[in-house]
C-alpha cells in the first residue's frame, strides 16, 4: 500500500511538472497552455506512453467542478470592477441569450444532419455552448493581447460568467431525456431563481469573508490563505443549498472581494492565482486521461462540422443577435465572435451525459473533446492576428498602465525613472528575479518596441528595452552600475 501511495505521488507530481513545462513550451509556439495540458494527458492515459488505466468520469466530473470554482473565483479576484462596469449589460446579454442562442442554433444542426433527435441535439449544443473562462483568460493574457476599447473586459466578464447558464441548460435537457413527461414550462422560473440566488449569495458571502479576513487578526499570514481556500467551496455549496448556481456564486464572491480593501490582499491574490493554474493543469491532465484517442478518429468528419458550424454560424449569430442594440462596431462584435474559445468547461459538461447513462454519451463526449481541441488550436492561436486584422489591437499609447497600488510599493520611495537596457548589459537573457536589484527598487513596467508590459519575476529583459523603474537616486545609481557591469 505504501509502495503503491508512493508511486502515485510520484506519477501525480510529474505530471504536474510536465505540464508546467508544457505552459512554457505553449507561449513559444503560440496555442493555448489547456492543448498541450490535454495532449499530456492523453499521453499519459491507457492508449498513451504512460499507459495509465484510468476511465472514472464521475471522478473526472467531481475534479472538474472542483477545480472549476477556484478557477472561477481566481478570474473574479483578477477582475476591476471599473474596467467591467461599463460592459455589464452586454456581458449579461452574452452569458445568458447569447448561450441559449448558440445551444439552440447547434441543437438544430446536430439533430438536422447527424441521427440525433431534437433533445440529444440540444443537449450538445447545450454543451457547447459557453465560452471558458480558463482558457480566455489565459489567451488573453499569455499572449499579451490588448484590444481597443472595453473589449477585453467584456471578454472576461462573459467567459466568466457564462458557465451557469450551460450548466443550466445541460442539466435540464438530462432532465428531460431522462423524464420526457417533465413540464418543461417549470424551466424558466427555475433559470431565474438560480442566477438570482447565484448572485446574492456570492455577493452577501463575499462581503462576509470580506469583513471577516479584516477583523480575524490572525497570528499566522499563512492562515490567511487557508481562509480564502475555504471560501471556495463553503460559498458553492451554500449556493448548492438554497437550489442556485454555484459556480455564478463563487465568481461574483470572487468580483466582490478582488474589488474590496482587505489584508493580506496582494498575497492572497498571487495565492489564487497559482492555485487557478494548479487546478488548470490537474483538470487537463485528468480531462486527457479519459480520452481515447482511438475513439476520436471516428468522429474527425462530424467533429469538423459541427466546429466550423459553431465558430463561423453559431457563436457569430448569437453574438449578433444578442448585441443587436449594443455600441459596439461591426468590428468589435466580429472579434467578440471569434473570441469564443471552448476550454474544460464543455468536456466537463460532457461527463454529465456520461454518469446520467444517456444515449449517446460517449459519442457526444468524444464530440466535444473534438470540438474543444479544435477551437483551442484555430481560434485561440490566431486572436492576435484576427485582432490586427480587424484594427482592433490597441496601440502602446493606448494600453493602461496599471501604477503600483500602496500596499505593493510599500518600502519602495523615489520617483520613477527610465532605464534603456543595450543590447550588451548583462540584464539582456536573463529574469527579472534573477537580476538581483537592490532592495528598494521596483520595475513598474517595460517598453519594448512599440508596446508595453507588464513585468513578472519570470519576465526576460531583451536588449533596447526601456525599463520604467521607481526608486530613489542612491539605488538608482546602484542599478546602473550592476546593469552596465
């Protein structure tokens, strides 16, 4: 038994370790991290190298709604109120009309030209037919997209908040294909109650843990993070409780927080967002091993179809009609359409037609695994290009630069002054955190070429970048010398 426990550390600790270098590997060849996460999986799993004989979808279920709530409640933490606030009845409208338009539109062509009927065919389109927050934020961010506009806020808010409607939709269509006599008129009031419930569950809870986290005074910072560890999942199952949707909970409680004074805030942030990427990387790999990849081949012609319906027709039809009196351009909503990648939640959904032993389960789940790869690899690989395509990607001088806040500059006096990097400093190839900078000093942000970013400890100094730094004259002068060494 020991042997058996150590072995399965072992197994678990390197397949984390690969798919940490797989996220590496994915910003160099510019696809979303969630292919390469699902590709070591399948790898892996009993048809791969690995050969590891795992075929356990409700487990692969109950990760995925784990993993899914911290997730979402890292995305609503990393959301600015501010920046949303204007995109708030467009994000509403997508993640809710735009959701049952894209399931309906996919319903009708699954069940027109596969031999599916009219509930089987809604039922993958239901699916289908929510955006992922994992996979959005990650795009977004990992490829350094800035669009014009609020279009990136918008992205976000819908990705985010989108997932309850196809949850929704997915259950009750199990419902009524396990239950054909179920009054299907009991589905609206029941939509409603959910998302309302949702929400005034994450907001009041989110406020409490708010209140709670300033008022503890606990004598260990650790502490702190097994606090916000717990909410998680004490805010989706009292949501679960009182019949509403918990993962809208978990992701408005998250908003509430990220956009509230609290100690230990900037530590609990970068906490959470390790943790959404542990739970990323652990739902792929689980999500990869239950794929089959033999029983993916039999499905490439129909999985194409139904992917290029959803990305050229569905997904731009529910976005035009649900922004039909919206301010955005022709452009914008064109974007906003393309930007409709499909990530973990559809093949978590694709495990609940598993469990419920529907017919066709296992062809829809391979469907979607189908469906979701492709969109990742054509749609999330090529937003930067369809962005300058359609004019849309925003200019250096457009970009926000986000200044530091009081808590992160703590410690940190002077005025902000510009460093340009040449090509022969012995900064150029290395990190950030391997430049050991005198204490006191704090690069806010780097100039390179024409646009801006936003540096991290694993962030690479090139040569002709133009560091933003903020210290006091002394240091600086220190700086200098150890750049120019």
């Amino acid at each position: 038994m020991i042997i058996q426990l150590e072995i399965l550390m072992l197994g678990g600790a390197i397949l984390l370790l690969l798919g940490i270098f797989a996220s590496k590997l994915s910003s160099r060849l510019g696809i979303p991290a969630m292919v390469l996460f699902l590709l070591v999986g399948m790898l892996a799993g009993t048809e791969g190298f690995g050969n590891i004989h795992f075929n356990n979808p409700l487990m692969v279920q109950s990760l995925g709604i784990f993993a899914l709530a911290y997730i979402l409640f890292a995305g609503g933490l990393d959301t600015n109120w501010q920046h949303i606030n204007p995109v708030v009845k467009d994000g509403f409208v997508l993640s809710t009309i735009g959701v049952g338009i894209t399931a309906f539109l996919v319903g009708w062509f699954v069940h027109v030209v596969l031999d599916f009927s009219w509930l089987e065919g809604l039922l993958l389109g239901s699916i289908v037919s929510s955006t992922d927050a994992a996979a959005v934020f990650a795009v977004l961010r990992s490829r350094n997209v800035n669009l014009k506009g609020n279009l990136k806020p918008l992205l976000e808010l819908e990705s985010g908040s989108n997932d309850p409607m196809a949850v929704f939709l997915t259950t009750a269509m199990i419902l009524l294909l396990g239950n054909p006599t179920f009054n299907i008129l009991k589905l609206a009031p029941m939509v409603l109650w959910q998302m309302m419930m949702g929400a005034a569950v994450g907001y009041l809870l989110g406020k409490g843990a708010v209140f709670l986290i300033n008022r503890l005074r606990l004598d260990y910072e650790g502490l702190y993070s097994v606090f916000t560890l717990t909410c998680v999942p004490l805010i989706y199952g009292v949501s679960t409780l009182v019949k509403s949707n918990g993962f809208l909970a978990v992701y408005v409680a998250g908003i509430v927080m990220g956009n509230s004074a609290f100690v230990q805030k900037k530590s609990l942030l970068r906490f959470h967002d390790g943790l959404a990427w542990l739970m990323q990387i652990a739902m792929f790999l689980a999500l990869g091993l239950q794929v089959f990849p033999s029983h993916l081949v039999p499905v490439i012609f129909t999985g194409l179809m139904v992917a290029a319906f959803l990305m050229l027709i569905a997904r731009p039809a529910s976005v035009m009609l649900g922004l039909t009196f919206s301010s955005l351009t022709l452009h914008e909503k064109g974007l906003v359409s393309w930007v409709g990648l499909r990530g973990a939640v559809p093949i978590v959904l694709a495990t609940f037609p598993l469990v419920a032993g529907i017919d066709k389960a296992e062809m829809i789940f391979n469907l979607v695994f189908f469906i979701v790869l492709t969109s990742a690899l054509l749609q999330g690989s090529s937003i930067p290009m369809v962005a300058r395509w359609l004019k849309l990607e925003a200019r250096a001088a457009d970009v926000p630069i986000s200044l530091p806040t009081s808590e992160s500059a703590e410690g940190v006096p002077g005025k902000l002054h510009e460093l340009p990097v040449s090509a022969d400093s012995v900064f150029v190839g290395k990190q950030i955190v391997e430049l050991s900078l005198p204490k006191g000093v704090l690069i806010i942000y780097i100039r390179r070429d024409e646009s801006y970013l936003v540096p991290h400890g694993n962030t690479v100094i090139a040569g002709g970048d133009l560091l933003h730094v903020l210290a006091d004259n002394n240091t600086l002068d220190d700086v200098r010398k150890l750049m120019n060494a």
